[in-house]
C-alpha cells in the first residue's frame, strides 16, 4: 500500500489546452494566477528556453507554493529531473553547505545517452534455473547457471547465462511472457513490458505490453537511457569506476577517484559536452525546487549566484512564506523574502494568496476523499471554520485522528461531534501561543 502523504492528492497543475487554471482541477484548487504563471513556466521548460533562471514561489503559509512545485513535477514527467530540497539541508557537520547544494544542482541535470549496443531481445518462453550442489558443503543447493529461451517474430534462440544474470532477473521480476533484452557485454537485464499475446480484453490495466520484437533475437539496437550528472559524478568516485549506462564516461575518465571533487566534476562536464557536440547525448536541463529559501546563508547566495551562471545549470524554484526580514548571514541587512537584492533581481516572483472560505472547503473535501475518511455536511463546514480562523494545514491534520476515533466508536461517517472532540484534544498554533501569552509565568524561563 502507498503512503498517503500531504501531496498525493496533487496530479497536475489543473491547466486547460489554452493554459488557462479552473477553479479545481487536478488536485488543486484555487491560486489560478499562479497556476497560470507556473504553466507558462512549464512550457518554456520543456521548448529549453529556462535554463539558468529563477522563479520565486512568495506567499503566506499554507498558500500552495510546495504543492504547485510538485504539480510542476507531474506536468513535466519522469524524463525531466526534478530534485526537491529543503534549505536548511546544507546546514551539516559532515558536508560543506556548498557541496551540498552543488549535489542538488546536478540531481536536476539530465542527461539522455544514446547506445549502440550488442544485445539478445524477445519475449522470455523459457525461464530456468539450474541447482547444483553447494561447493561449500551441507544441505542447500546453489544456482549454477539459468537457461532462457528468447522469441521474436524471425525465430528463438536459447541462452545458458550466469546466476548474477539470474540475480538480476529476480530482481527486474521477470516472467515467461515478458519482453526483455539482455546487454551482451554487460549482462545488464531490463524489462519492456508484457507480451500482447497476453493482452486482455480490460479498460483499464497496470501492466504496459509490447509488441514482439522483430528481426534475429541476437541484434545491435539504439538504447536511450536517461541519468543525471550527480549519477555520473557518483559512478565515476568509485573505485571500481562507472557500469553499465555510465561505462561511456567512466571509460575516459579515471577511476581511482574516492570522493566527488570539483576536479571531478570539471571533468565530467568535459566529457558531457564533449558527447553533446558529437550527437550521443542530450542534456536535459531538469528543476531544483528549494523550500524554505530563506533559511540559506549570505554564503549559499553567493554560491547560487556562480552556479545559476554555469552553462549547465538547472531551472531553480525558490519557495519562502517570509516578508521583509534579515538576511541570514549578516546582522542587520534586512530585504524582501530575506533574499539578497541582487539575487532577487534575479528571480521571476510568483504569488500565492491567502485561500477563500469556499477554496478551504473544497481542499477538505478532497482530501477526505483521498484519505477515505467521510464526512457529514455539519463536520465539513466546522472543519472549513477551523481552517479559516487559524490554519489549513490544522484543518487537514485533524481528519486521521477523527477517522480513528469514528472506528473506535464503530461509525463509518465522521460527524460534528468527532470533529470537536478530536479539535479539544489537539491544539492548533495561534491558540498555543495565546495560551503561552496568558499563562506566561507558569513556564520556565
């Protein structure tokens, strides 16, 4: 079962054909200007004309900002790089707070490699694994070798191959019926889907099928595989240097590098450009999307400032609920969202606005249908009051327990009762505070 977090209810930015946001599409609701800005911003993403620039997501809490950044993420897809980061992440004793927001920039740089490559493909007709006597003695048997017959339109051919082969066909799942294809030089296995043979006559199916392939089970074919840089930075820190995928630019690189060092990386990008210019590679400049910007230091600006200017650098979304407040870093330079001026410059402004009464209740009703949790007309309407007079996220926090308690009091339906009786036992932020305020002298100094 999948985790249910505060965005899973979130599909897509809700937008029409001409770009324009309905009052609840998707997921979301309300905050159309947004929606609308972050659309256009989708587009230029995926025409490569947002390469190097920086969108800054401003507004109250609970106003939307993550949640339209990950819509932004489900509009682009898997094939773009999108890598999500909170500020106060650079802040470690183990990491510098440079290393640590450069590894988050090249997450968010794609890189689509093209290959020739000597493989054997067809639909798998023949899976088994062959058991010997275990060389080190006692009862269990061990995998010596696994046939596997492979079919294509042309002919089959079957294949004796090695247990790390087999390891790896457990591990991708395969089955008799799939359609797979296996690297020669690397033994490297991957999956294409489910034969249509075993295509049935259902609307609506998890599994993807493929056509049987054509031509020899033994051929050369084009594999397009997409990676990020730090994938290639990593691979090429190892000892034993990069495999499968990354064995093209581990292969001009050397590889007795321990750690990823900005001589590393200088390298790669040599090399990455290097393929660019020759027509093997694409480079996908991909989104880092990094909440809470203004928990960033003077220091960490300066550094966005250099690699924002890099000829390979990502779309970055900036996110911050601040108003004018103090730079972190310096003592009393004080400025919008507590971004410096000139990064500010920088940076195209997106606001979010306070939701509506209507917008609150319509966000409940969703999520309490994401989270199976049914509400009576009373308990919803309450719940939209909570939201409205101190928070959303408040609100939204309260369905889970009051679901719990309506299965303690074996009820399906969650009413007004529960709803206040769940809201006594647990205290929102603002009425917190007041009581702090009130009840001052009572706590420890």
């Amino acid at each position: 079962m999948a985790r249910i977090s505060c965005h899973s209810h979130i599909k897509g930015l809700g937008l029409d054909e001409e770009g324009n946001a309905s009052d609840t599409s998707s997921g979301l609701v309300g905050q159309k200007p947004a929606r609308e800005s972050m659309g256009i911003i989708v587009d230029m993403i995926r025409s490569k004309k947002m390469a190097g620039r920086a969108v800054l997501m401003a507004g109250p809490p609970a106003t939307g900002k993550t949640a339209i950044a990950l819509a932004l993420a489900q509009e682009l897809g898997n094939k773009i790089p999108f890598s999500l980061m909170v500020a106060s992440e650079v802040y470690s004793s183990e990491v510098k707070k440079t290393e640590v927001l450069m590894e988050n920039f090249r997450k968010a740089i794609g890189l689509r490699l093209k290959e020739i490559k000597e493989v054997y493909e067809g639909e798998v007709t023949e899976l088994v694994p062959c058991e010997t006597e275990n060389p080190l003695g006692g009862y269990g048997k061990t995998i010596s070798n696994v046939i596997v017959t492979l079919k294509t339109v042309k002919g089959s051919k079957q294949l004796k191959l090695d247990p790390t082969v087999y390891e790896l066909i457990q591990r991708e799942k395969i089955e008799v019926g799939d359609v797979i294809y296996i690297e020669v030089n690397t033994g490297s296995v991957k999956r294409q889907g489910r034969s249509d043979a075993f295509a049935t006559e259902y609307d609506l199916e998890a599994e993807e099928y493929v056509p049987l392939p054509k031509g020899d089970v033994h051929k050369k074919k084009e594999v397009v595989q997409d990676v990020t840089l730090h994938d290639i930075d990593t691979a090429n820190s190892r000892s034993d240097g990069g495999q499968d995928v990354l064995s093209m630019v581990g292969q001009l690189i050397k590889n007795k590098k321990t750690e990823i060092t900005d001589r590393l990386r200088s390298e790669v990008n040599v090399i990455v450009n290097r393929y660019i210019e020759r027509g093997v590679a694409e480079l996908v400049p991909g989104v880092l999307f990094i909440d809470e910007v203004h928990m960033l230091d003077l220091e960490c600006f300066t550094y966005l400032h250099r690699a924002l200017e890099s000829s390979i650098s990502p779309i970055v979304i900036f996110a911050t609920n601040r108003g004018r407040t103090v730079v972190r870093g310096t003592e009393d330079i004080k400025s919008p969202h507590g971004l410096p001026a000139d990064l500010l410059d920088r940076t195209m402004v997106i606001k979010t606005m306070p939701f509506t009464k209507e917008e609150i209740l319509q966000i409940i009703k969703i999520r309490s249908q994401f989270e199976n949790v049914e509400l009576d007309d009373e308990a919803l309407v309450h719940l939209g009051e909570i939201g409205f007079n101190s928070t959303l996220r408040y609100a939204l926090q309260l369905l889970s327990p009051a679901n719990y308690l309506a299965k303690i009091y074996k009820t399906n339906i969650v009413d007004l009762k529960l709803i206040k009786e769940v809201a006594d036992c647990f205290m929102d932020a603002k009425t917190s505070a007041k009581t702090l305020i009130k009840e001052d002298e009572k706590f420890m100094k």
